[in-house]
C-alpha cells in the first residue's frame, strides 16, 4: 500500500473535517497537502490578504502537525503538474478532498480524477462546506429551486444535526519532517488588510443589529466560511436556536451555491435571459467616481471606501452600493461584480453572483427591476445619526465632498425607461 494524501483546499481546520476524519479513519498514514494554484494566485496581488489569510491559516495547522512529528507539504504551482510530480515521487494509494462545487473547480478536479484513476490511485471526495449539496433539496420533481422561500423551507424540514465530535487521531498523520515555505518563497508579501477573527458574542441581537452599519452587528464570518477554518455544522449548531435571521443567511449561501452549480452560466450570464435587452451605459468614469466612493452619495461612499480600505461591507450598505451602480448609474452588475471579487475578503462565486443578480434583477429570486433603493431615505433609516457616515468620509461636511453625481428622481426615471425598453 502506497501513501494516502488529504488534498485541504476550503476546509482549513482538522476539527470536524468530513474528508480528513474519514481519510484518518481509513488510513494509519494520511500525507496532508495544500496546493496555492497559480490558475487563481497568479490573477491576485503578491499582498492580496486572502492569500495571506490561507497562509496563516496553513501555518496554524503545520504548528499543530509539528507536535505529532509531521507537517502539511505546502507547494505552489499548477494542480495538474503537481499532482504528476507527487505521483512520479511517491507511492500513492488513495487521494482524499472535500468537494467544491464552483465552475472551475469541478473542472479542475475531474482532471485530477482522471490522472489518478489512470495511476490506479483511489479518489474520494466528500461533502463538506455546506450542509446540503446541490441535488439534496430539491423540487418534488427533483428540479432545482429558483426561489428562496420554498428552498428554506424544504431545507429546514431535511435538517438533521450531523456534527462529528470524534477527536482527530494525529497520530496516523504521515511521520515526516516537512519544511513550511516562506512567503518569500512561494512569491507572497505581507498583507496590509487582516482577515478579523469571528465573532458570535452577539447573535442574539444579529437580527435587531443587522441593518445598522454603525452598530457591531457583523460576525465577520464571512472568509472563514470561504476558506473553511470553521464547520459550517459546528456554526449552525450554534446559531440555529439563538438567531433565525443569521440561520436564514447560511440557508441563503446553499441556496446561490446550488444555483452556481445547476446554472454554471450565471457566472457570466444573466440567470434571466428576458434581461439580455438592457443597454448599460457603462460609462468609465462614472463607475470609477463610485469605486472610489466619490459618488456624492453618503451611504454608497461610506460602503465604497469601507470596502477599499478594509476588505469588508456592511451587508445592507453592499445592497445599496449595488442598486445604485446597477439603477442610478445604469452600469453592467458584471463590473461591479468583478470590482468586489477584486476586493472582499469574504468573496464567494456563487453568493457575490447571486447577490449582484439580484441587486440588478437579473437573477433568480431577483428584486423586481422597479424596485429601486433611494440612497437618502437608507440613510435616515439606517444611519440616522451619521454615526457610519462619517467615519468613512471625514470631508462630509465641507466643500470637498463631492455633489450627487446623478439627480435620483432623474436616475430611477431613467433606469425604469431603461428596463421597460429592454424587456420589451
């Protein structure tokens, strides 16, 4: 018998580690593995925080390897070409992943797959980063839900506690001294923006805080999700008798990760195809005036450079910087999409796409094309005192900050012309 390799990749922990348990289960010496893939490294910043965050992350479990006489081999390169290089090196048996279900990835490991099964060596894939996979709650017909309220529903009928609190058995990692690259080495820097820890202190109050951007209301769950250093079970578990709201959040990622799965074509397309029609002005300089929060727009500002500056958004404010470069600007929610995938430490494929669909009405479940926010009456209800405000603009109340750049009352005239137009 050949090694057996646990390839982590959204799943950073060893707590409550569907694939890793069951490779440490199956197999008395499991090589752990982590692969920074240059098909998506090479498009990000040597500092992109992410990658500084995957980084960190991959550190804290090499320390706690250490302690058992092992290590994660850490290598930066192709997958293709790195997984033919181990299988040149090493006697392998078994591979062991947890399941992504984004486009490329899936792409990607049937690839793998294959070089493997023509290798002899087993692939076992599990899942994980969700609680329920993409054909697991579905229409009686078994077609896929396009709305969210009879999805939830069904999700929260199916539900069943499935958290595993076996201890992990460290001592059937592979004994070996494996050395831990350097930023240097892999090309990296030290990022400026840090991924902040979670907090769950006040989900109790998550769904009274939740709208009010000035308020501590965040968890700031969002990339540890992504990136896996938390079990989405061991969280629901923890939040699903104190907060409905946050619950309903986490069923809403299942949702957009199945639609991303089922509709791949979201990706660039809209969901709703009667949207193709509509002629985005897509004008450069407007889009640039609200990248950098110069919109003269308070809440949109506000969000714009809390986002620059921080990698992070209030939720309600992205809803409101996203209405308004989709409606008040008439600008593609493709360039908007793609400006905060460049930005939020928390980006997600399938929610980012499924959020900016909605924003703009193109997607599924989609806010009716003629609801359309208006920025000042988000303000007074959502940060009366200006508390947020103006801590991301301190030129608020001077002559330096910009006047609207678009009348509102003229901007949703024409962005309801627009539509109707399109859909015609």
């Amino acid at each position: 018998m050949g090694k057996a390799i646990f390839w982590f990749r959204r799943d950073l922990r060893f707590d409550d580690n569907t694939g890793l348990l069951a490779a440490l289960a199956q197999n008395e010496s499991v090589l752990p593995l982590f692969i920074f893939d240059e098909q998506i490294i090479n498009e990000l910043a040597p500092d992109d925080p992410r990658v500084g965050f995957i980084y960190e992350s991959l550190q804290v479990l090499d320390d706690k390897l250490k302690k058992y006489g092992s290590g994660i081999l850490v290598i930066k390169g192709d997958p293709l070409k790195v997984w033919k290089e181990i299988l040149k090196k090493e006697k392998v048996s078994r591979v062991y992943s947890n399941k992504d279900y984004e486009p490329y990835a899936r792409e990607r490991d049937k690839k793998v797959e294959i070089m493997l099964r023509e290798a002899s060596v087993e692939f076992h894939q599990f899942k994980d980063q969700v609680v329920f996979e993409e054909g697991e709650i579905a229409k009686d017909n078994q077609e896929p839900y396009h709305v969210f309220t009879p999805y939830k529903n069904k999700w929260l009928k199916k539900f069943k506690p499935t958290v595993s609190y076996n201890s992990v058995p460290f001592e059937n990692f592979y004994k070996q001294t494996i050395s831990f690259p350097t930023r240097d080495e892999l090309g990296f820097k030290q990022a400026k923006i840090k991924v902040a820890d979670f907090d769950l202190s006040g989900i109790d109050q998550y769904g009274s805080n939740r709208d009010f951007p000035s308020k501590s209301g965040s968890t700031h769950l969002g990339p540890h999700l992504r990136f896996g250093t938390i079990s989405i079970r061991k969280l629901i578990e923890e939040v699903r008798l104190s907060s409905d709201v946050l619950l309903s959040e986490l069923i809403w990622r299942e949702f957009f990760m199945q639609i991303l799965f089922h509709y791949p074509r979201v990706v660039h397309q809209n969901f709703k195809s009667k949207y193709d029609g509509i002629k985005w002005r897509n004008d450069q300089s407007d889009f640039e005036k609200w990248c950098l929060g110069q919109t003269g727009y308070p809440m949109v500002d506000a969000g714009m450079r809390e986002l620059n500056k921080t990698g992070y958004m209030h939720n309600r404010v992205r809803m409101i910087t996203a209405g308004f470069l989709c409606k008040h600007l008439l600008i593609d929610w493709r360039w908007g999409e793609a400006y905060f995938a460049s930005k939020l430490l928390d980006f997600e494929l399938s929610s980012n796409n499924g959020n900016w669909q909605w924003a703009a009405g193109t997607g599924c479940d989609a806010a009716p094309y003629f609801r359309i926010f208006n920025p000042y009456e988000q303000l007074k209800k959502f940060d009366k005192e200006m508390l947020y405000t103006r801590k991301w603009i301190p030129e608020f109340d001077t002559t330096d900050y910009p006047e609207p750049m678009v009348d509102h009352k003229f901007a949703r005239e024409r962005a309801l012309t627009t539509y109707k137009i399109g859909l015609e």
